[in-house]
C-alpha cells in the first residue's frame, strides 16, 4: 500500500514536471497601434473632398458614400442608398444656391479596434456668396473601411440655426 502511494507520488511528479518542461505557445504579434491622429487627418480630408465637389456642383461624382448608406436629416425620412442620397443632393443646388459654399470640421474620431470602424462627430457651416452663415451645426458619421477606404454607412446632422 505504502509503495502505492508512493508511486502515485512520484507518476504524479512526473507528470507535473513534463507539463512545466513544454516549450511555451507563441503569442501571436501584436496588431500595430492604430494612429487615431492619421485616422482623424483621412477622415477630414475625406471631408474636404466632399465639401470641394459639393461646393463645384459636382456631386455625381461623390465616392464618400456606400452603395448602401442611410442619410438621417431633420423633418424628413431617411435617405436609403448613395443614389437617393446623391439626388437629394444634387436637387438642393440650383440657381439660387450659386456661390453657396460648405466647409466641414472634424472634431472627434472613435475607431474600433481593429481600425474597420470609424465614427466622427463634426461640425459644418453652409455659408452663401457673402460669407454670411445660412445654416451651421453639427453632425455624426459612420464610415466603415471597405477595399481599404473609408466610406460612409450611416450619416446625420442637425442644425443648430434657430427654426424660423
């Protein structure tokens, strides 16, 4: 009996001593720390691009939004897809809307871990030929990095002009 336990003893031992010996599993590497400034800078500059095809009445050639973005704007139902979003856009630039001019700023990125997901909070200002403010606020986008650019997905703003 005693050399039972013994035994046990020492399998036991043994098998401790072959589990501490076994080389240890690589860690896999660390993703590389995401630059929120460089990410800030992409976005703004996509917001740039925007508001300078925009401002030429050229929005038919807006690549800022995803085949399937959803617009939200106020007093109004969402927009649902880039082609009714783009119509939307193209129907608010007439004659009258000449010398109008739209400036964004980024205010605030949050990227999701692995940098596919980049919610910006910002601020716009629609400014006529005199540089006179007709509507400035805010607004949220989601953009989603799809064949290494980012894109919006979702979008909405409010103004912070007093209704009339």
């Amino acid at each position: 009996m005693k050399q039972k336990i013994i035994d046990s003893i020492l399998l036991s031992c043994l098998i401790a001593l072959l589990i501490a010996c076994q080389p240890k599993k690589e860690e896999p590497a660390a993703e590389p720390a995401l630059d929120k400034e460089q990410i800030k800078k992409e976005i703004q500059a996509k917001e740039n691009q925007f508001a300078e095809l925009y401002n030429a009445g050229e929005v038919r050639n807006i690549g800022y939004y995803a085949d399937d973005a959803t617009s939200f704007s106020q007093n109004k139902p969402p927009l649902v897809g880039k082609t009714a979003i783009v119509e939307f856009l193209k129907a608010g630039i007439d004659a009258s809307s000449r010398g109008n001019k739209i400036s964004f700023v980024t205010n605030e990125v949050f990227v999701s871990a692995d940098g596919n997901q980049v919610v910006e909070i910002g601020y716009y200002k629609l400014t006529d030929s005199t540089s006179v403010a007709i509507n400035t606020g805010n607004y949220m986008v989601l953009f989603e990095k799809r064949k290494g650019e980012y894109v919006v997905v979702r979008d909405m703003s409010a103004s912070d002009m007093p209704l009339d």
